[in-house]
C-alpha cells in the first residue's frame, strides 16, 4: 500500500485507516458526523495527496489542453483554475479535473487518484501533433485540503499569501508554515476553503502546525468518509459512482463545464448529436420518502421495470435524510418524480428533488 | 469495559440471561468500528429467530451491518427508542443501546457463547 507523507500523523491522531485505490488513508478519526459538522461549521483538514497531477507545458499546451477537454481553457489566465474533463471520443468520462494555469504554455491537471496512472496514459497518448511535454507528477506532490467557513482565519496567519484577495478558483504560490506551496480556493467539501500543494519531501509540519493553529477553533482532522458525505451533499461528482467511461457528459448533468464555442475537442461531435436528440437519461438527485439509507449498487425500479442502479447513496448528517444521486430514465427525472430503491429485497420510495442537496450561504 | 455478566459472540453481539429471557445487543467494539449509526431495522415482536439468524440491521453513514441472534429464540420485546435515537448504540452499547429482548429456546445454548475476557482475547487477536 502507497503512503502519503503524513501517514505517521494521522495514526498519531487516531485515524482508522483503510485501503482506498492503494492508498493508507483515515477514512474518519473522530466520526463521520462530527467531522462532517466541523467542516460545515467551522474547518476541517484532509490529507489529499493521493490525488494525481500532471504538468503539460510547451508552445502547444494550450491547444493541447483545449482539445483533450470540454471546458474552455482559454479563458484561463495564469492564477486562475477550472474545473473540467478528460474525455473519451464518446463524450464519457476518462475523468474529471482540475486545470491549473500557470503560466502561458504551462498547466497543471488535478485528476483522480483511482484513475491516475491511467490518466497519465491517456494524456500522454494524445500528443501527437501538439507541441507540448507531459511529466507525471503525482509522487512529489502532496496535498492538503483545508475546508470550512473558518479556513481564511486559520491558514492566513500562517502563509504569505494575500487570502482575503483571492477569489474561488485562483491560485498563488508563497510559503505556507515556512514550506513552499501553491495555494488554491478550491475543494471539494461545498464550503469556502484551499487546497494547499507543495513538493516539499518532508511536509509534515504543515499539516501539524494547522492542526495545532485550527484547533481552539474547532478544526478537526477529516477522514475519507466525511469527504464523501461532504461532497455529495454539494453534488460534487465521484469517479466510478456518478460518472465513468459508461456515462456521458450531458447524461451527468454538467452541460455546465462543455463549452462549444470553443473549437473542436474529443467528444465534441457526441455532445452535438445528444443536444440534438435530446437524453435518454441523466443524473439526478433524491431522497427517501420512507426510511432506510440508499446506498451504491442498490436496484432502482421506475413505473415497475429496474432502470439503474444507485450511483452515490449516503445519510447526510447536516440534513438528516438519506439522500443520493441515481440515473434515471428522462421521463423520470422530473422534481417530485417518484421511484423504488430496493434495500435489502424491500422496495422503498424514493423521490427526486433539486440538487445541489446543500448549497452554502453567500458572504 | 466488557461485563462480566454476559456473553459475547464473534460477530460481536453480546447477550445478558434474565430468567428464560435474554437482553441482545452489540459491543462497544462493534459500535466502534461502525462509526456513527444513524438507523437501525428492527425484528418484530414474535418473532422467532435461529441461532446466527440476522435479528435485524444497523447503519451507520458508512457502512449497513446484520445483528445476528446469538441463540435461538422468540422475540419478546424491541427497543422502540432507537427509532429515535439510534446512536445510543454508539453512546452506550451495553446498557441503554440493547436492541432486543428474546425468550431463550435453550438457556444452555448460551453456555457455549464466549466469557468477556475471552471475548477481549479474541479482540486483542483481531487488532494484531
């Protein structure tokens, strides 16, 4: 099993760990729910170093990067991020990612750490015709992610860089607990917060002096399992449950980030036919009308055929509901549309509601 | 932290003899592993349950457990409160988080059920 650089810490805390795609990590130290909470109320620290990276640079990387992704890169200025796709001739998924420009003919591309050594395959098979050099980088990163209405008071103190000016997806780069880093105000909690890089080979200090700083504010230590119940409360996507090489673009409901106008890019023609033809299913978002918890893989029957299964299914602690995001047949994916979820061999109602499930206060 | 007055399963349930009855529920070990739970399905009264039969399930946010019987027997009695609260299981497995109450079949079927130290080994075995 992999190791990030602050494994020792998080037994040192009192992290459970598991095994998650290779990796040791905490899946919760002190609870999903009261993780949960703290990041919603007050702040919360996740060890994300898992995650993968891999820098394009080269007079082509722009273009390179605009044909390999539906979102417009373009638009990216140095300092800025955008979150986007890697995608299949088909207009599914290889993954999903961030893009982070940093410089004219340099980005960095965030992807998934289940799907990293096949991202890295990908990306560097598509650079035939473009002028650009693509380095995986993932083993000297590491990651932290720091989450909560109350990330700015705490990480500011201790880096150089000017929070208060930088707005959600930028980035800068300056020392955070006296160690080099790119500092971003990203996540993938729902709430205001940064991702905190750094190629640091002994970065520890960084994680235990936010915990030490966070603490007497209510800062707690996150595991994997509050991640999860964090992100689908916000509909963040999970590779492999709300999206894969199975499911399209349109289908996942993030018409949002495919940006025609743009020029040619993989999938591009799929997306203009489904446009034109209209979806036979998308991603939506529900609830249980009756009690019992959906989880992943739990049949779904819809006017008495099984159409699905469950994608991504958890008990939200800040609502108090079991809630979850399913594919559903067009006609079906109306609000207040009901179906059955099978748990355990009983069917139990379910309906569909508007998503986000949890949308947080504007300052 | 494991009493002495009952016994204990490898699945982690625990059990407590009252005359031909007996108390169910699961260990604090359990409760730990499970994290928070936040549900739990309950057999209805009358009930008769096989020895190792699921008496019903527990969900925490992460994970959904079967409760299995420990020995055979007919269900008298559920603890209604965890419709509720079902995180007194987490909060206090051993007493107020029992989850049912059965007439044993066979008082001696639990004779073969582990003691609490035996039970704390068996733990220790696990964490090794």
């Amino acid at each position: 099993m992999k190791k990030t650089r602050f494994n020792e810490l998080h037994k040192k805390l009192g992290g459970k760990m598991i095994e998650f795609v290779g990796w040791e990590l905490p899946v919760e130290y002190s609870g999903i729910i009261p993780e949960h909470m703290a990041v919603r109320t007050k702040a919360g620290l996740f060890d994300v170093s898992h995650m993968g990276e891999v820098l394009v640079t080269g007079k082509g990387a722009l273009a390179y990067v605009q044909w390999l992704t539906p979102n417009d890169a373009g638009k990216l200025v140095p300092g800025q991020v955008q979150y986007t796709a890697l995608m299949t001739p088909e207009s599914t998924f290889v993954d999903d990612m961030l893009v982070y420009c940093m410089g004219p003919e340099e980005y960095l591309l965030v992807v998934n750490a289940a799907n990293d050594d096949k991202d890295f395959a990908w990306i560097a098979g598509h650079t035939k015709g473009f002028a650009v050099k693509v380095e995986h980088q993932s083993d000297p990163y590491s990651q932290l992610a720091l989450q909560g209405p109350l990330a700015e008071t705490i990480l500011q103190p201790l880096t150089d860089i000017p929070l208060a000016g930088m707005t959600s997806f930028h980035w800068a780069k300056g020392k955070v607990a006296g160690k080099d880093c790119l500092v971003s105000r990203t996540g993938y909690t729902g709430e205001d917060g940064f991702e905190i890089y750094t190629m640091d080979p002994d970065p520890g200090i960084i994680w235990t002096t936010l915990i030490e700083k966070g603490k007497p504010l209510g800062l707690l230590p996150i595991g994997l399992g509050a991640r999860d119940t964090l992100r689908l409360e916000s509909k963040l996507m999970l590779y492999g449950n709300d999206i894969s090489d199975k499911t399209t673009i349109l289908e996942a409901d993030l018409k949002w980030i495919v940006k025609l106008e743009k020029g040619d890019f993989l999938g591009k023609p799929v997306i203009v036919k489904q446009l034109a033809e209209g979806l036979k299913k998308k991603l939506v978002g529900f609830e249980m009308a009756e009690p019992g918890i959906a989880r992943p893989h739990y049949p779904v029957h819809y006017r008495g055929q099984k159409v699905a299964d469950v994608a991504s299914g958890t008990f939200s602690p800040l609502l108090k509901k079991s809630i979850g995001l399913v594919y559903l047949p067009i006609e079906g994916t109306a609000v207040g549309t009901e179906f059955e979820i099978e748990i355990r061999g009983k069917k139990t109602k379910a309906r569909v509601i508007p998503t986000p499930f949890y949308k947080r206060a504007k300052k | 932290m494991y009493p002495n007055d009952f016994r204990y399963t490898k699945d982690h349930e625990w059990i407590k003899v009252e005359g031909d009855e007996a108390v169910v529920g699961i260990t604090d070990f359990a409760q730990n592993q499970l994290g928070d739970i936040i549900y739990v399905e309950l057999p209805a009264v009358g009930k008769e349950l096989a020895a190792h039969q699921s008496l019903g399930v527990v969900e925490s946010v992460k994970s959904v457990s079967d409760v299995y019987a420990p020995v055979p027997g007919v269900v008298t009695a559920v603890n209604e409160a965890l419709a509720q609260t079902a995180d007194l299981l987490n909060k206090d497995p051993h007493g107020q988080g029992w989850i049912i109450r059965i007439r044993m079949k066979d008082q001696k079927a639990v004779d073969g059920l582990l003691k609490a130290g035996d039970y704390e080994k068996f733990l220790e075995g696990l964490e090794h």
